[in-house]
C-alpha cells in the first residue's frame, strides 16, 4: 500500500502535464483577421446598448478629455452626445448636453475672441465597423496585422484584445478591447506612428439589457430629439467615367499613392458648384480629394497661426491643420483642389505635387 502512495505521488505531476496538453489541443484555434472583423461587424450589427464612456483627444491643440453617453440601436440609430467637457474645465452640463455632430455655431459666436486653439475641440468621426465594405476589409488585413490576446474587465465585462499593428512604416496601430460575450468594442486606442496615444475612448458604464436601453430610447425621443443622427447626404455615387463628364475632362487623380492605398469611392457631389470626391484608403488610414469646377471661391478652412502657403511646381498651395488632419487647397487650370487627411504631412504633399503637375498640361 505504501509503495501504491509513492507510485501516485511520482504520477500524479506527470497526469497534471499530460491533462493540460490534452486541454490545449483541444483549445480554439485563434481567430482570422476575416473572423474577427465579422465578430465586431455582427455585433455592431445586431447588438443593442446604452452607455457612458471617457473620450480622450491629444492634438497640437493639446488633450481634451469628454464625457459622452452613447445610445446604440441597431440598424439606424446610434447617438453619441457630450454631456460634459473635463479636459478644459468648460462643462456642458446645464445646457442639456450636446451632441458633437450637432451646430456649435452660438457657442463658437460667443467666443470669437479667443484663438483658434481654445475652442471647443468635438473628437473626430470614428467610422463604424458595420459600415466597412469588402474592400475596406481586404486592404485592412493586406495592409496590417491582427494580434488577439485578453486584456483585464472592463465595466464588468470580460475582454479580448485585438492589435492592429501595420506592415508598413508611418501607419498608425489600433487597439480594439472587445466585450467577450457580445463583441462590442469597450474601448478602443488610435496610435500614432511613434507610438503616442491620438485618441482613446473607454467604457465606464455600459448596459445590453433591451429594458434599460428602451428606456433610454424613450428619454431621447420625449427630449425632442431624433434617434437617428443620419442626414440626407447632397452626394450620389457615380463612375470615374461620369466624374470627368462633371469636371468638363479636367479630373485629374494623383499619380502617386502611398503604399497600399486605393482609390475606394468616387461620388458627385452638388452644392452651390458641381464638385468630384475621390477617396482613397489603405482599410483603417484615409485621405479625401475635392475637385470643384469653376474660380476658386474657397473660403480657408483654418485661421489658426499654423496656416502658410508653400509653393510647388509654380502653383500656391495653402497648407493647414485641423487637429490631426492636413488640409492642402490650390487652383490650377479652372478646377479648386482639397486634399485632406490624416498621413504624414511630407505623403500629403507628395500626392499633392503628384496632381499639380498632371494638371497643369
């Protein structure tokens, strides 16, 4: 019986080790980068969810930091609205809230004599994953790597942790933690090139309970507000064919794009002048292009002290910032270009140089 007990003891560590091999060849193989967008895709899709998180934004301005609750109803309806402003000391609260898409215009009035840089700063768009086409898709796993890993809770919720790391130089990484059970995104980082933070966003609160989020739908509707934050766009999708039609055979495209972008939409659109918009994306980094017919009667976009005028193949091109975005504007032979986006000033004026030319013939 004693030599049994010995005889246990001695195989009791090597049944511990054979029993965790077994348990890891029979553990899920790690996710695709095709799986995991249409994880987060679905959920986006089909998932319901009322929330608060912390919104925070590093630019040349400096680092604002928001309070934003967010209402998310799936297929039309995602609201996302300000209900306090912490990185500046100038809260909301009082006022009902804001929503960042919504016209700043009485409180930017109220203001015009502070500098461009102290005014109320609202984060950038950030694209829905739901609304990614096929080849936003293909271009985001040809032009970057997918790493999934867990992470600790958030809010409550267990997490998987996807990476988005580039393959190329000067592109930024991507940091999506995603709700374990439903494939939400809880919070999300966009990191420059060099690794510094340019915008983070994270959950403290969030509930999927249909109740509370009904109830939630509820408050917005009896506040007079619409639940859908959709606006009748003025442009329409149309043929690169079409597009030279509008622009009298003038559209010109650039005839350098960094590596991995392509063009992915072309549209028309109609205002006070006909104009062309092409943009252009590698799947997570954009750029966009305006090309409008006619003298150039473009007002600057920006006043700040950063705006200067740079001369390139003979043609004055105005060069300016807006928080991360460059913005490039120039006239050459009858048509107003803008070039605007979010890569390295030096790849902004390289596509820029790369129409000038083109055009000038």
């Amino acid at each position: 019986m004693i030599l049994k007990l010995k005889c246990m003891g001695l195989l009791l560590p090597i049944l511990f080790v054979l029993l965790m091999s077994r348990s890891n060849a029979f553990s899920d193989p790690p996710l695709t980068p095709p799986e995991i967008l249409e994880r987060i895709i679905q959920a986006e899709r089909k998932v319901s969810y009322a929330g608060t998180r912390m919104t925070v934004i590093n630019s040349p301005c400096g680092t604002t930091v928001l309070e934003e609750r967010v209402l998310h109803y799936p297929p039309k309806i995602h609201v996302v609205t300000v209900s306090s402003i912490l990185g500046d000391g100038r809260s909301l609260k009082g006022h009902d809230g804001e929503r960042h898409q919504g016209d700043g215009r009485k409180t930017l009035g109220r203001r015009q004599g502070e500098k461009f840089g102290r005014r109320r700063r609202f984060p950038p768009r950030r694209q829905q994953m739901a609304t990614l086409s096929q080849k936003e898709m293909e271009l985001l796993e040809r032009n970057y790597r997918f790493d999934f890993a867990t992470a600790e809770a958030i809010a409550g919720h267990e997490i998987d942790l996807v990476t988005i790391s580039p393959r190329l130089e000067g592109r930024p990484t991507k940091r999506l933690y995603l709700a374990r059970d439903t494939g939400i995104i809880l919070r999300a980082e966009d990191l420059h090139p060099d690794g510094t933070l340019r915008l983070m966003f994270v959950y403290t609160q969030i509930s999927f309970e249909p109740e509370k989020v009904q109830q939630k739908l509820a408050e917005l509707q009896r506040d007079g507000k619409q639940p859908s934050e959709k606006k009748r766009r003025r442009s329409q999708p149309i043929t690169l064919g079409d597009a030279r039609k509008v622009l009298d055979n003038r559209l010109v495209q650039p005839t350098y794009l960094p590596p991995g972008f392509q063009l992915l939409e072309t549209r028309s659109i109609k205002h006070r002048s006909e104009t062309v918009y092409l943009r252009y994306t590698d799947g997570l980094v954009t750029f966009s292009l305006f090309e409008t017919k006619g003298p150039s009667l473009r007002a600057p976009r920006s006043r700040g002290e950063d705006a200067q005028v740079i001369q390139r193949h003979g043609v004055a091109v105005q060069l300016s910032h807006r928080e991360q975005t460059h913005i490039l504007q120039w006239f050459v032979a009858g048509v107003d270009f803008a070039l605007m986006g979010e890569l390295s000033q030096e790849e902004m004026v390289k596509v820029a140089e790369s129409l000038i030319l083109p055009a000038k013939k």
